[in-house]
C-alpha cells in the first residue's frame, strides 16, 4: 500500500542523542528521527531505544507502546506552540493576526509539516495517527482563536453565533491555502512579508464580515 514514508526533519542531520538531555526527551527526540525516516508502522521501538542510546527495558519504564509515544511526541510538539500575550493598545485586529502569525511561524516550520506529512502517509495503516494529531496538536490552536472570537465579540457586544466555525474560516482565509501548498510541496514556505499581508487581509474581511470594524 504505497510507499513508506521516508520524511527526515529538514536540515538536521542524524546524531547521537545528548546524554545529558532528560531521558524521556532523549526518547522524543529519537522517536521522531526514528519515525521520519522509517514511518510510524515500520518502526519498532528496539529502533527507537538503539536511537535514544537505551535498553528496551528502560524505554519501557518510561512509555507503555508506540501509541504513547506517538502522543508523547505530539504532546512536545504542542508545547513549542506558544502564543502572544495580549498588549495593551492592541485593536482588535491586532489581536487577530498577532496570534494568526505565531500560529503561521508554528505550522509552517519544517518540523511540523514533516510530521504532518509522515501522519498522511501513514494513515492506511495507523488511522489512529489523524485522531491523536487533532488531539495533542489541533485543539490548542483551535480553541485560541476561538477564545479570541469569542471574547472581541463580548467586548464589542457582537453576537457571535457558531464560534468553532467562525475560527475554522478565519483560519482557512489566513493561512489554510499557504499551508496546503507546503503541506505538498507545491511552493516553499511564503515570504514573512507575504504571509503577514495574508492574514491582515484576512483578519479585515473577517471583522468586516462579523461587524467588528
């Protein structure tokens, strides 16, 4: 059923894991390696502890399966994700596109499009990759900007029907075609002034169409 996934994160080369690091970041961080080059059905997990420079038997006192690790390695990604602290002054689009730009920085990188990349090619064989992705890693952006719909429209006594799909258009204006394209490799990631004029465009003709201009 199609080829194995043979995605490396982009512009690292393979090393040893640090030593120093703490274990089970020393086991994320091989995990992924492990993942990328050989996808997520073929590889075991004596692949991964050889990576991460530990026994099995220790691997296993730190995650129970794949599965977990899997959703440990998503979970760390999440993390990474962090957004702006609101300034004072900011209008309402400013908030808009601040936290749609940190989104975009986040998505766009290459070590997330490579993980991306490796859950679609390997959804016929691990289905469950697409539910654990929407999990540890869509929620959290997913509920920002709905938390920023819904709070501008209660500091500007908007309604504010259907948050969840307000946000999901917001952010398919923003940022959904740019990150299709590089998704697929049809064009390189947008150029930071082009990916900024994107999602102020978007945020006017968003705040426009809910009258909160």
């Amino acid at each position: 059923m199609g080829e194995p996934a043979t995605i490396r994160r982009a512009a690292k080369a393979p090393t040893k894991p640090a030593l120093a690091a703490p274990p089970l970041l020393r086991l994320i961080e091989a995990a992924e390696d492990i993942f990328l080059a050989k996808g997520y059905h073929s590889a075991t997990m004596a692949d991964v502890a050889k990576a991460a420079g530990m026994s099995k038997k220790t691997v296993y006192t730190l995650i129970t399966s794949k599965a977990e690790l899997f959703g440990v390695l998503l979970a760390h990604h999440q993390s990474l994700l962090n957004f702006p602290e609101t300034k004072p002054g900011w209008s309402v689009h400013d908030i808009l596109a601040e936290n749609l730009i940190f989104l975009a920085k986040f998505l766009l990188a290459p070590e997330q499009i490579s993980i991306l990349r490796l859950i679609m090619a390997e959804y016929t064989h691990s289905p469950d990759l697409g539910r654990l992705f929407h999990k540890k890693r869509v929620m959290k952006a997913k509920t920002r900007l709905e938390s920023c719909i819904k709070d501008i429209g209660t500091a500007r006594g908007v309604a504010m029907p259907d948050v969840a799909d307000m946000s999901a258009m917001l952010f398919g204006m923003a940022l959904g075609e740019f990150h299709i394209s590089v998704l697929v490799g049809y064009r390189p990631p947008p150029s930071k002034a082009a990916l900024e004029a994107r999602i102020h465009r978007a945020v006017d003709i968003f705040l426009a169409g809910v009258g909160c201009t």
